[in-house]
C-alpha cells in the first residue's frame, strides 16, 4: 500500500467544433473558434482552431479564416478555459 502526493485532475471534455472560446491578454481580446478536434497525424487528440485578436485583426469583419493554429486538448482547455455561454 503506497501514499501519493500527486492529485489527478479531471479530464476536461474535448472543445465542440463550432465552439467560441475568448481570453483576455495584454488588454485585448484574442477569440479562438474551433474548427475540427482530431487525432489525423498525432498520438494526442488535437484542436484546430482559428484564432482573432482584436488588437492586431481588427473588429470582427467576416474575415476569412487565415490563422489556424493546432493545440493538444489539454493545452487548448489550459489556455482558453470554458466556452463562451450562447
């Protein structure tokens, strides 16, 4: 019988494709929508997503998608959090 120190956290669920996630940095809003979740290539499931900054892109003018970025799931929920609710 061992004793741990280590306290396992709970898997957060993947994000949703479709899904709008925001964080704050630097006083600007960056917004990350989420494309696709998938594991095509890597041995952790990944999220595509497009990332905007409101300081660098502008308001919010129907751009097209140019700046999809890849992260783990667990790095992806570690940055952004919670969806945002609506």
């Amino acid at each position: 019988m061992g004793v741990s120190f280590f306290r396992r956290s709970k898997q957060a669920a993947a994000p949703v494709p479709g899904a709008v996630y925001r964080r704050v940095i630097f006083n600007t809003v960056e917004t990350a929508q989420v494309v696709a979740v998938t594991e095509e290539g890597f041995p952790l499931p990944h999220v595509r997503y497009i990332a905007r900054n409101d300081m660098m892109d502008g308001p919010d003018r129907g751009h097209p998608a140019r700046n999809i970025r890849i992260l783990s799931v667990d790095s992806f929920n570690r940055l952004y959090g919670l969806p945002q609710a609506g």
